[in-house]
C-alpha cells in the first residue's frame, strides 16, 4: 500500500477549500497546517454561513430542532446537536450559547421523571453521544460519564441491548460497534473537556482494543465481515458505525496506529475514485432538518476531508 500516492493534490485541496466553512477550516487545520489564527478565523464562519448557520436557525424557541412529538423531536435535536459539533460549532460564540440556553433549560425526557436533556436517559448509544455534547458545548457530566463507565462490558465495548430497558428481550453481553464508538467519542469529549482519569483513560483504552482486535470489522471468533454496510461510507453517521468513523476516532484520539488497521485503510483507498475523491456510498434513515450531501455516488466533501486525514494519520505514523 503505497500511501504517499494518497496525499492531497493542489486540485483535491482547491476543490475542498472552495465548499462550507465547515470544511474550509478542517481541511485547514488537517491537511494544509495553516495558522492558528487564520483556521480560528475561518471556523467562527461556521455559526454565521452556510450549513452551520442554516441548522442553527431551525431551531425552535423551545429548544427542539424536530418535530414536537417528545421521541422523535428528541432524537432529531441529538442528531443535530451532533451534526453541529462535527461541523466544529465554535462552543463560545453567541449562536451557540443561545442555542445550548434553550436546551438546556427548555427540553427533558418527560419518561424519565423530566430528566435534563444533558442529564442523560438509559440507552449508552444516546448517552455516549449526550455525554459529548456536555463535554463540548456545555460541561462534563461526571455522573453520566460514571454510569457509562458502569456499563463497559467484558470485552471492552458497549452495547444498548445490554442495558435492562424492556423485559421484553434478553440482555445481550456482547458488544456493538455501534454504541462502542458513540460512546467511546463522548469519552474522548470528557476528557478533552479537562476529566481525565485513570478509569475513564482505562475505559476507553479497551473500548479501541474492542475495535483493534476485530480490525475495525471483523468478527473475533470467525474473521469474516461483520456487516458488508461497514465498508461504506456516509455523513452524518448518526448512531451508525462504519470503517471511515472508526478510524477517524482513532486519528482524532492520538491512537498510534497498528498492523490491525491495516486492512481498514486499505478499504479506505479502495473507495476512492480515480480522480481522488471519495463519494458518499449510502444515507442513513435518519433525517436532520439540514442538507449537506445527499447524492449517493456522487463525490463527497465531507468523507473525501476525513479520508485524507486518516491517510495522512496513517502515513505519518509510519515514518516515524
């Protein structure tokens, strides 16, 4: 695998640059090492232009970004939220302390006794992904952080089925990718957010073991593909694991890659297009009021940027 053949042309980075700030200022910082203050510059666009302000005002004065039906309106406003934070919603500008004021004082699980939005409900894929908007946008929640922590399973990862919401199903105590990496990257938001622990590190240390030993796809006990939708990459992901997030994790975590993701990246350079972009391969069910990229096939900003960062991550990681 010859990886230098991977690195971004002047082409590929003009074609990035010339998108949604949300893109401009990644790229930026990822792939073109440029000053602090210019991406700093370009990332307080977010909240004022294109897609990021776009979301912003769908935003209801009740805090909601989905319809008022408590469920659905809920997890639409999670979906947001998350969505959000990818596109690198500066946390201190202006837009984004009216827009976290509302929910924060404004929406509840009203099953759950009116519990806090950022207080958290039961199911550890949501809460994972609670836990880092808390982190990012608001405060850490230590006890939200402590029941996930709680939760860990054997074999390092986590997994909804396993936590007791329905006496309908038995309790799994195998993990899923799935809810593995939602939490795993509130972790990572939790400790960034000055809470880092020897438990919390320990945690998320075996929570990538989970993902390393199965090299990111693989059944452990058979080796074969685990689910063939894995291999293909969207945005956003939603609650959805595949190859592209998991490594970007890793990337994003400071994890110094190994022989176990080497298959991955293959499957990452193998998507690639000859004229070196990566297509969106497949939308999610779940719908956000915002579009981004919604033309499946055709080339994608957003999974060619994160591709190319995790080449370069892997790249570097092997000069070294």
């Amino acid at each position: 695998m010859r990886l230098h053949d991977y690195a971004p042309r002047p082409a590929h980075l003009k074609w990035l640059l010339d998108s949604d700030p949300a893109i401009r200022w990644q790229v930026m910082r990822d792939l073109t090492d440029a000053a602090p203050d210019a991406i700093a510059g370009e990332r307080s666009r977010v909240a004022i232009e294109g897609w990021g302000a776009q979301l912003l005002a769908r935003q209801s004065p009740a805090g909601n970004f989905g319809p008022p039906h408590e469920d659905r309106g809920l997890l639409v406003t999670l979906n947001s939220l998350v969505v959000l934070k990818d596109l690198g919603l500066d946390p201190a500008s202006k837009q984004t302390r009216k827009m976290i004021d509302r929910v924060d004082k404004r929406l509840v699980f009203k099953w759950l006794h009116n519990r806090p939005f950022f207080h958290g409900e039961t199911e550890p894929c949501i809460n994972g992904r609670i836990l880092g908007l808390g982190a990012y946008f608001k405060k850490a929640n230590d006890a939200l952080a402590r029941q996930l922590l709680s939760e860990q399973l054997d074999d390092g990862g986590w997994n909804c089925e396993a936590v007791e919401v329905s006496a309908k199903r038995p309790l799994s105590r195998r993990s899923s990718f799935h809810t593995t990496i939602c939490v795993l990257e509130g972790l990572r938001d939790y400790e960034r957010a000055g809470r880092k622990s020897a438990a919390v590190t320990k945690a998320r240390k075996r929570g990538e073991n989970y993902l390393l030993e199965r090299h990111m796809f693989r059944s452990l006990r058979t080796g074969e593909v685990i689910d063939p939708r894995w291999l293909r990459f969207s945005f956003p992901t939603f609650w959805h694991y595949d190859v592209l997030r998991g490594l970007d994790y890793l990337r994003n975590a400071g994890v110094n890659p190994d022989s176990r993701v080497r298959e991955a990246m293959e499957i990452v350079i193998k998507r690639r297009h000859q004229h070196g972009r990566w297509p969106i391969d497949l939308l999610h069910a779940e719908r956000i009021p915002l579009q981004m990229e919604t033309d499946v096939g055709a080339a994608s900003r957003w999974n060619t940027l994160r591709a190319l960062r995790v080449l370069r991550w892997y790249g570097e990681s092997k000069a070294q």
